[in-house]
C-alpha cells in the first residue's frame, strides 16, 4: 500500500478524499519534524518514531568487497508497540469490522499535545519579557547604589586631607596665645620696677630743699 491507496482507503471515513490526504499529509508532517528535531513521537500501542545517532564504522561494500569506511550519521527508527506486534504475530486477532483498536489512549492525553506545548513556550516568553525590565531596574539601583558609596567615599577622603590644615590653624592659635601670654607675663614683670623709679623721685625733690635751705643759712651768716 503506497500513499494514495492509504488516502483511498480512509477517505470514506474521514468525509472525502481531500480531507484523507490533507489528514494524512499533516501526520507525516508532524512526526518527521519532531524526530527531526530530536524529539520521540510515541502512539501508544502502534509503536514510537525517534531519532538515532550512528557512530563512525568500518563497513564492506558488497559489490566488491573492499573495506569502507562510515563516517557518524543520524537515521530515523521505528519501533513497533506491543498491541502492533501481537496482531502482528497472530497472539490477537484483527476485528471483522470497524477500526483497529490497538489500544485506547488514557483520559486526558488527547486535550495536550502541540497546542499545550505552543501556549507554554507562548508563557515563558510573557515571563522572560516581564522579568527582563525588573532586572534593568534592579541593575540600575545596584549602579545608583555604588555611585552613591563611591561619591561618599571620595568625600570622607577630601575631609580626611582638609583635617591637618584645621589641625596647624589650631596649633598655630595656640602656639600665638602663649606668646602673648608671655608678653603679658613679662611686662608684667617690668612694671613694679618703674613704679620703684616713681618713688625714688621725691627722693630727689627732698635733697633740692636741702640745698636750698643751706644756701640760705650761709647767706644769712655773712
């Protein structure tokens, strides 16, 4: 049975002969993608489709005989499930009528498939797109944050080089009030003498009287 006589014979069941091809085209279509992309199609009871990786081998041409050698590929393998085998083998037998039913696929695994795999990759990019401005904005408080400490520390260390300055201005102050203290001291010192030479002064006046007085007495004698 090739692809049309598989299109003929589901066509009555599935509405027309576009319909059973469009149908058929679409399967095929999925599953070589899939495997393709390294993934495993798996239909329960009918068998799996995955992909296999060859390693490099020596293998003999069988025309001539002569040793080849086989670089690593890829080729696709096909499995057959366990209810394809057993009617395969005879174990079980094909029904008269109606379709082969290998074996029923659990409640709940038909509402899934690509679509549930499209929406999910469809959230993950919503999130990333969500979380991508809240780690901008986290970078830039970390940026802002150092700025500041950076700005802070260069001030601490502009105010550590102004303090020897404010410390000389202070020594300095210092160092001029004890000059002046002892300036203070020494004149200080100095003026109990010159109040000694303003006693001494009517000193002077007294022996003036006396010589004043002994002229007179001579005077009076002749």
């Amino acid at each position: 049975m090739n692809k049309a006589q598989l299109v003929e014979a589901i066509a009555d069941k599935m509405g027309g002969r576009q319909q059973a091809a469009d149908a058929v085209d679409h399967v095929l279509d999925a599953i070589v993608r899939a495997v393709v992309a390294g993934e495993r199609v798996s239909v329960t009871g009918f068998g799996s489709f995955e992909k296999v990786d060859r390693p490099a081998r020596y293998a003999r041409n069988p025309q001539t005989g002569e040793r080849v050698r086989v670089k690593k590929t890829s080729v696709p393998r096909f499995r057959a499930g366990q209810g394809f085998k057993d009617l395969v083998s005879g174990s079980k037998k094909l029904p008269r009528g109606g379709e082969v039913s290998v074996k029923k696929a659990p409640k709940g695994s038909l509402t899934g498939g690509a679509s549930a795999t499209v929406k999910k990759a469809a959230a993950k990019k919503t999130t990333a797109k969500k979380a991508a401005p809240t780690a901008k904005k986290a970078a830039a408080k970390k940026t802002t944050a150092a700025a500041k400490k950076t700005t802070a520390a260069a001030a601490k260390k502009t105010t550590a080089k102004k303090a020897p300055a404010k410390k000389t201005t202070t020594a300095a102050k210092t160092t001029a009030a004890k000059k002046t203290a002892t300036a203070k001291a020494t004149t200080a010192k100095k003026a109990p003498a010159k109040k000694a030479t303003a006693k001494k002064a009517p000193a002077k006046k007294s022996s003036a009287r006396k010589t004043t007085t002994a002229k007179k007495a001579t005077a009076r004698k002749k």
